[in-house]
C-alpha cells in the first residue's frame, strides 16, 4: 500500500488501546527512601550483572524472556552511595510502596470511575532487557474497570496501575549496555485504555486528555521524559501489536497509520505467499564466501579481512516480496534486519531483491544464486560462524510467521513514525506475586485524601479559563501547551492585563516569532506584560517590541528605542479630533490606527470618538 493512500479505519477494524505512563513527583522512590534525583555526575559505583532464565511458579517461560535471555548480554549499573541503595542493587528487600504515590494512584482511578481493588498485591513483572537489576518490574494493580466521558470522548480504562520506573539506558557497545540506578524505582502511574475506534487523530486527543488527568492533580513531574506513551494497535486479520515508547504525543497519529499500513501489506503478502504455494521454509544455508574473493562491497569485505564468511540464506517463493515497502521507506527486508539485529550482533543484512547493489556486482550475485540453486536468498556476513546460524534461523522463522500474516510483536517507535522490531509479544508466565511484601491496605485516610485531589478535573480547568474571557479554543490550546502555570502567574501579577492577551502572546505571537527564528524567553514575555500593565505600550506594539528587544534590554527601553511607546489619552484625543475633522467620523478610526500603529490604544480611540460624541 503506498503511502498517502486513504485509510477507512472503521472499515478496517482498526483497534487501539493506550498505556500512558507518567512520572510521579514524590518526595522518595516507590519501595526505597532514597530521593527521585537524576544525576548527570560521574557514578560513584559500577556493578556488573548478566541475567539467566528461570521458570515461573506453574512451570511456563515467558516467550519475551526467552528472546531477551538468548541475546546473551551482560548489563553495567552505575550508581551515587548518597542516592541509591541496596535496593535497586536487588541486594536487599523492597520497603512498603510509598503512601504519597499511592495517595495518587487511587486519586486518579477515582478520576476515572474505576473500581479499586479490596485489597492490593505488589506483582513482579518480568522484564529481562537489563533496565531492571533484579529482572522484573515491581507493579502494583490499584483499580480496574474505569470510564469516563471527558471532552466528548467515552474513555474506558482497563487497569490502574502504580508502578516503578526502569533505569536510564546511558550507553550501549557490542553486547555491554550500561544503565545508570537514578530514574530505577521512581513511581509512575500507568493507566491502559480499553481498545478504541476512534481515528488516529482522536486517540492523539485522548492520549493527551489521559496524560492531562495526572498532571492537573499537580502531583506529576514535569519535564522531558516524564510521561511516555506506548499504543496497541490491531485490525481485522491483523495482530494486536505493542508499539513501545511513542516519543511524543503528536506522532501518535502517524504511528497508527504507518502500522496500520504494515499490518495491511504483511496480509496481502500472505496471500500472495498461499497463491505460489508457499508453506514454510525449512532452514538452509550455504557458504558462498568463495563468490566474493574480489569483491568491491565494503560491507561484505570488511567481514572477510576480519576472518569472517559469507553465507546465504535460502529463501524459494519469496522473490519480489523481499524488497516489498511495509511502511514508508521501509521494506520487508528491513523487518528480516530488525529480527537479526535483536537477536544477534550482526549490522543486518542484504537480499536478492536489492541486488546488484552496496557494492555487489551483478556476476556476484549469479555466482551465488549458482551456488545456492535458487534466485532468492538473504546474504549474511560475519566472523562467528555460530552467530551467521542463528541469524539464519531467525530469518527463516520470520519468513515462516509471513505465510500466516501479521505476527503479535513488541515493536520500538522511530522518530518518523515507523517502527521496528523489538521482542515478541510477552506471554501469561510473565507476572507473579511479589514474595517480599505483604498485601497493601488502602485506608480510609488514604481514601479521603484521594478524593480531595480528584476532585479537579479537565472540564473544571476549561470553565475557569472561559471565566476570563478565554475562548474554548484558545483555553485548550493553553491547557495542552507548556505555558499554562506562566499564565496563571502573569495573570496573577499583571492584574491590568486582559487574561485573553496573555494568553495570545504565550500562545499566538511567541509561537510565530519562534518560527521566524526570534529567541523568546520568559524574562522578555514577562518584560512585555510588564510594559502592557503600566499602561507603557499597546497591545498593538506587542509583537514589534518582542521581536526586536537587544539581549538585556527590557520592552520599555526597546519600546522607547522604536518609537513604540503608548501616547498618552490627552494626546489620542486630540489626533482624534483632527482626523475626525480631516477624513470623516466614518474613517476616523481606521485613520488613526494606521497613521500610529502600535502607539495608539484601539480602546482610547474608541473613547475619544465617544466622547466627541461620534459612533466609531
């Protein structure tokens, strides 16, 4: 399917549910005392740990944890003796869940008209990439069948949980990854959605009113990072995929088109699997280093000046399906890389549908397809011989999963919006009870200070900013920004200024003047509604003044340097006068605006006019 093309999502089935995740500000982590600080200084510790599979209470291993294990990387955590403890080092017991993140959790399922559990359990959630030192992720089920209709929109969460945050990946060499202990153990609230069919667009908005509902308790940490997003997305015939950590809220939309699109041409390329017959492929690889001994491909000479080898992986009935486009700019091949790259330390691949190509001359490729008895084939270059077999079984099993169309995976958002293959979708096995705690009583004090805080809501935020005069748009559009406490601030402390204008320079004008490259800061939008709370410049000289105000200088000085500064109304009322007399009552208005734009107050022209007794 190329891109552009006009999906019908109701038509397709289109599902999708959401999992927002959002940090909680606390004055200490969820099962540690030690504080929620991260720290950019150099780690006064190292420790170095690699994880094993274990089997869970009923005998099952989770297929997640099988895939993660088999990757054989050895994971380093970097830590501060004054911020971390013994806890995140898995060395000692988790302490109680702390009150003021649970104070918080249940707040929000009240939010959401969710029912909370009589009594909550602590849960171990295996998570073995080496985010969490001890191999899972301490998660605590607080509530569970919420709605909510919020905006027009009928919001139907699942679950509610209250749970820890993983640590901060700082680096990443061959199979080494390096994590640093300072974000492990900062509580977050994780709300999943029921599976909706709303559009791309619309799941964008809730996305965003879900994420809203826990920062409007004020009880949210602020800043990059703090709350992430991840999207399950299915359509009829498809599979339910997870797309993990969705950067930001406004790629949300083309996440789901872009999968949505994947999910569409891996069916159709199931279906041209079955019309030639293709059932499944059984493993087969040939060495065919022999058909490169003069090769100029530095990707696959660079291999063989190493010790390396060459091998191909037989791939009969896939012609033209290699090189098929799943997502824009990304073809089916890319997915075969994905899976290697996961699985293995390989850099990727090259298929017959690309080539000649990356250097691989035409009588390359014949020699190989001499070599391996089939025109269709995945080249594979590397050093470990053990490494190139299990690359090739993994190729074969993606290949295999093709015939049956859209495979239930774990996939990585990309900053375009496509995705990548990540992990396969985590099983039943992969929670448990935590044996370290006891179950955790949710009080009546606890209760009550919960339903203090959920007592704000969204719909309370917008009717206060439309008391001031804030159209319903403009009122969302400063909900949704980064500049809404700024306003209530200025609107505090310029008391003179119509809360309206504040909102238009926050929003509307620095907005603008940043795109045309114009470095805003709070101290010039401050300087400005200054200036417009002493009456020293009009709300028509706003967007001048901030544009052309030097380094240091505040708008009343650049207001003076451009001529801009507010005529006083004895002086209005006099040019009025004359303009009445020269152009007319009827043009007086629009005569004096544009003879001194940005000196003159429309409202003080309007005044004048009233008072010499002329209807503007």
């Amino acid at each position: 399917m190329p891109a552009g093309t006009q999906l019908d999502y109701r038509a397709l089935g289109l599902k999708v549910g959401l999992e927002i995740h959002v940090q909680l500000s606390t004055p200490r982590k969820l099962f540690c005392h030690c504080p929620p600080l991260l720290r950019d200084d150099e780690p006064h510790f190292r420790v170095e740990r690699s994880l094993n599979i274990s089997l869970s209470e009923l005998g099952a291993v989770d297929p997640a944890v099988v895939w993660e294990v088999r990757k054989r990387r050895r994971a380093v955590y970097e830590g501060y003796r004054d911020t971390t403890c013994l806890v995140e080092l898995d060395e000692e017991p988790p302490h109680m869940p702390d009150e003021e993140a649970l104070v918080t959790a249940v707040a929000v399922a009240k939010m959401f008209n969710a029912k909370l559990f009589d009594e909550m359990h602590v849960m171990r959630k295996i998570v073995v990439d080496g985010s969490n030192v001890s191999g899972f992720q301490r998660t605590v089920l607080v509530a569970y069948g919420g709605r909510k209709k919020i905006l027009g929109y009928d919001v139907g969460v699942q679950t509610i949980a209250l749970e820890e945050d993983a640590a901060r990946k700082i680096a990443e060499e061959g199979r080494t990854v390096v994590y640093r202990l300072d974000r492990l153990g900062i509580p977050l609230v994780e709300i999943a959605t029921e599976p909706m069919t709303y559009s791309p667009q619309q799941i964008e908005e809730v996305a965003w009113i879900v994420g809203y509902s826990v920062k409007i308790t004020g009880r949210a940490r602020r800043g990059a990072g703090t709350v992430r997003q991840d999207v399950n997305v299915s359509i009829a015939g498809g599979a339910k995929t997870e797309i993990k950590g969705v950067p930001d809220l406004s790629l949300i939309p083309r996440v789901i088109e872009y999968e949505v699109m994947r999910q569409l041409n891996l069916l159709r390329m199931a279906e041209e699997l079955r019309r030639r017959g293709v059932r499944g492929l059984e493993p087969s690889t040939v060495d065919v280093t022999a058909a490169f001994a003069n090769t100029k491909s530095r990707l696959i000479s660079s291999a063989l000046k190493a010790g390396g080898q060459v091998i191909a992986v037989k791939t009969p009935g896939f012609q033209g399906l290699l090189g098929l486009e799943v997502q824009p700019g990304r073809r089916f091949g890319a997915e075969l890389a994905d899976y290697v790259r996961a699985w293995t330390e390989l850099g990727g691949l090259v298929h017959s549908d690309e080539l000649p190509g990356y250097g691989i001359a035409a009588d390359e490729v014949r020699r190989v397809e001499a070599m391996a008895g089939t025109g269709c084939f995945v080249l594979l270059a590397g050093i470990d011989r053990r490494e190139l077999e299990e690359a090739a079984a993994v190729i074969v099993q993606r290949l295999n999963a093709a015939v049956n169309g859209v495979p239930e995976e774990t996939r990585g958002a990309n900053p375009d919006g496509t995705t990548r293959f990540l992990r396969p979708r985590p099983g039943a096995a992969r929670m448990y009870p935590e044996t370290d705690l006891p179950p955790v009583k949710i009080t009546i004090e606890i209760i009550r200070r919960a339903e203090e805080i959920a007592r704000v809501s969204l719909e309370d935020k917008l009717d206060k900013l439309a008391a001031m005069g804030l159209s319903k748009d403009v009122a969302l559009q400063l909900v949704r920004s980064p500049h809404l406490e700024k306003f209530e601030e200025y609107v505090l402390r310029y008391r003179s200024v119509p809360p309206p204008l504040v909102a238009r320079v926050l929003i509307n004008i620095a907005r603008a003047l940043a795109r045309e490259g114009v470095e805003i800061t709070e101290e010039k939008v401050a300087s400005v509604l200054e200036a417009l709370d002493k009456g020293v410049i009009t709300k028509e000289a706003v967007e001048d003044v901030l544009r052309n105000m030097k380094p240091g200088e505040t708008a009343e000085e650049a207001a003076k340097r451009l001529g801009l500064t507010r005529l006083p109304y004895e002086k209005v009322r006099e040019i009025v006068r004359e303009a009445v007399q020269r152009v007319g009552s009827v043009n007086a208005l629009r005569e004096v605006m544009r003879a001194y734009r940005g000196r003159v107050d429309v409202e003080d022209v309007k005044r004048a006019l009233s008072e010499l007794h002329v209807r503007p």
